[in-house]
C-alpha cells in the first residue's frame, strides 16, 4: 500500500504532549477523476482564401459557344479553370486530331469525354480535349481548334484555381540542380 500523504489530527494528552493521530489516504492508481479525454471541438475556418480551388457546374444553352465561354470565365475571374467532366450534345465541331490533321465534323455529336484547362487571358497553353460519339458506337477525339457550339443543354463540370505556377521539366534553374539526389532524379532528366 502506498501512502499519497499524511493527515493529522492533534490532541493535547494529560501529560501536556501533543500526541498526533495519522490517518493515511490511499493513492488511486491511474488517472484522476474527470481527467478523462474530452473530445476536442472541431476546427472551423471561417475565411476564405482567394487561392483556394472551387467546384463549378456549368450550364449551357443551345447555340451558345462552350469554349469561349469557359475562357471569357477564367479571364473576367483571372482564375485556371480544369475542366473535369461533360454532359450534352454538341454540333459542327473542328478537332486537331493527335498526327495533326483537322477534322471539321458537321451535325451533332454526343459528348463522351472533355477534358482540359483554360488560363486567364487566354495562354497559349489553354486547351480543350474532346471524344465525341455518334451512331453505332463510333467515337473521334482531338483537340478543339474552332467554336464548340451546345445543341441542347450541356452540363460541364470544372474547378477553378488561382496562382498556378508554371513548372518546366527539365527543371533549368540552378537551385535544383543541388538538389538532384534527394528527389531520386538523375543527370539524363534533368540538365542545368
């Protein structure tokens, strides 16, 4: 048994002494009561940061040019926008197909994939990837070189960014030259 302190009660005996009676308090083992762990509240943040990505789902009207829209977006908000996904029709689409040829398709067209990113003020790395499908499962995809016309209502799903920074690979600064070995890169990648 361990004793955590001593308490002590005086009494004066006949004599004159003092004699003290000990009571001793036994030492729980463990915590003390009510040191229990409390759940913590949760962390709100209540600001908005300008940089941070937002979700947006667009809605196009028949007749109404989805890639100039997508850019007029981005440059009058001067965010990146990544677009994720589509929905809809579209007709009289002009593709850059991957060897390079042009491809001007005439009609409408299902969308089965888009995808892409526009900058603001129109960059020259601004694109727009697109598969297209029509009758008996046919499918042609390229990049969209010409007006992306909606024929019908088409949903487009996007996120938006702001102070994208432009990396080059193969990195050409010398700052990261010093540091090749520690991201496991090699002299044929990278060259300063």
């Amino acid at each position: 048994m361990t004793y955590k302190n001593m308490k002590g009660d005086e009494k004066e005996n006949d004599n004159g002494h003092k004699e003290v009676a000990a009571t001793a308090i036994r030492r729980s083992s463990g915590r003390p009561r009510g040191s229990k762990n409390k759940p913590k509240p949760p962390i709100i943040i209540t600001t908005k940061s300008p940089t941070s990505i937002k979700s947006h789902v667009f809605e196009f009207a028949s007749g109404v040019d989805i890639a100039e829209s997508l850019l007029c977006f981005a440059s009058a908000r001067q965010r990146g926008l990544c677009v994720l996904s589509a929905r809809g029709t579209v007709n009289n689409v002009t593709l850059q197909q991957a060897h390079g040829d042009v491809v001007v398709l005439h009609g409408k067209f299902d969308i089965i994939i888009m995808n892409g990113l526009f900058f603001p003020l129109g960059s020259s790395h601004s694109r727009l990837n697109l598969f297209l499908g029509k009758d008996q499962g046919r499918m042609i995809g390229g990049t969209v070189v010409g007006p992306l016309v909606a024929s019908g209502s088409v949903m487009v799903m996007t996120t938006s960014f702001a102070n994208a920074i432009n990396v080059r690979i193969p990195l050409l600064d010398k700052d990261n030259v010093d540091n090749q070995q520690n991201c496991g890169c090699n002299d044929r990648h990278i060259h300063s």
